[in-house]
C-alpha cells in the first residue's frame, strides 16, 4: 500500500514576551528614525559612528545601534535574524547571564574599529550603524551552544549548526578584506569579543578546564604499576603501587 507524501512543513519559532517586546521596540525605533530623518537628517546622522577626523563623536561608539539608515530591506533582514536566533541566546542563559556576551561583543567591536581607524586600515571614510553586529553574535552563538544540532539552510540544505560559529567569523573576515569599512570590520570585531568571552569566561573555558584536569588525571593514573603476586587464580589479588 502506497503512502502519500505530502509537501514537507515549516513552523515559525514561537515568540517568548521578551522577544516579542524587544522586536517591537526595534520596529518602533525604526520608524523613529524614518520620521526624525525627515525634519532633522543632521541629529540622525551624527547617531552613526564615523571615522577619527570625519565627524567621530565620543558618543557614537553606543548611539551607532539607535540608527539603522535608509534601508528598510537591511532592516528587515536584521530583525529576521533575531527572531529565529533570538530565543535560543534567552534559552540558553538565563536572566541577566547574557549582559556578559554582550558586552564583550560591544567591546570586540569598538576595539577592532578603533584599532582599524588609528592604524589607517580603513579605506573607507563612511560611517557604521545599526545592531546588524548583534545578530552576528547571536548566531556565532547559536553554532558554540548547539553545534552538533542540524540546520536546514533556506529551509532545503541541511547542515551543522557548529559550521556556523566558524563560519561567520571566516565571513567577517573575507568581508573586512574586500571593503575595509568600518562596518564590517566591527562585525569581525564583534565575533572576535564572543569568543574570547566563551573561550576565556563562558562554557569554553569551563570545558577547556576539565579536559586539562581529565588530561592530568590520566597523566598521574599512569604512574601506577599493577604487580602479580604469584597467587593461585583462584585467590589472586592486585597489588598496585
């Protein structure tokens, strides 16, 4: 007897209240921004981080994620990403746990771009903006939590989800390469100060820490000899030294 086969189906992630709240707020900012744009471009602009000696303010570091430009498609890509990835970074730390990824990916970001700037890497003069750096950690993050779980990409291409820790960071990097703005150099920024949150602070370096202790307690285990006492078989015990 044949079975029919019918087309295969997608759900969407539910939304947690947080989440929601957050892509609300996002949206709202947004058309904010459009609004302010109309009757005060200078204000919106001066939000965004430029380069030293371009119109760079103390302040940009931080309002650069207030302003996300006149791209609408960019920003629905954006928000896209937090909401299927989103709900896993809430998941998987608790309440107040994730400030810490947070701030090492901000302070990734604004390192490497003012690493960038003052060393004359940049070869663009134009500004950085919008929270697209944050969606970056959010699925690096997603690949170092879950990397053994499979993904279907473009919901057809199977593949694993620790590809995507890597991967982005190897994106950054190509990308930094080719434009040398400082954009894209603070996404790799941005990856970099996950990782040396996981691998120094976070899960990573708790996992790191036990294998050098396994490491070690093979090492000593080692040591020990087991000697036959030349007893009977059947009443023969170990002498271990």
């Amino acid at each position: 007897m044949r079975r029919s086969m019918g087309p295969p189906q997608y759900a969407l992630p539910p939304l947690s209240p947080v989440v929601r709240n957050i892509l609300i707020g996002a949206c709202a900012l947004f058309v904010l921004e459009l609004v302010l744009n109309l009757v005060q471009p200078e204000l919106v602009a001066s939000l965004a981080w430029y380069p030293l000696g371009n119109g760079f303010m103390l302040f940009q570091p931080l309002t650069r994620y207030l302003v996300q430009g006149p791209q609408p498609l960019g920003f629905l890509l954006s928000l896209m990403v937090l909401y299927f990835f989103l709900p896993m970074v809430f998941d998987q730390f608790g309440k107040g746990k994730w400030v810490p990824i947070l701030v090492f990916s901000w302070a990734g970001s604004v390192a490497l771009g003012l690493l960038a700037d003052i060393t004359g890497f940049l070869a663009s003069t134009g500004p950085a903006f919008g929270w697209s750096t944050l969606g970056t950690a959010c699925v690096a993050l997603f690949g170092l939590t879950r990397p053994k779980a499979v993904v279907n990409l473009f919901f057809v291409l199977p593949i694993k989800a620790g590809i995507f820790a890597w991967g982005t960071g190897l994106i950054a990097l190509l990308y930094t390469l080719v434009s040398r703005d400082l954009n894209t150099i603070q996404h790799l920024g941005t990856w970099c100060g996950l990782m040396a949150w996981w691998f120094g602070f976070g899960p990573g370096s708790r996992r790191r820490k036990l294998k050098a202790k396994a490491r070690k307690i093979e090492k000593d285990l080692k040591r020990f000899t087991v000697l036959d006492g030349g007893q009977e078989d059947s009443n023969r015990g170990d002498w271990v030294n």
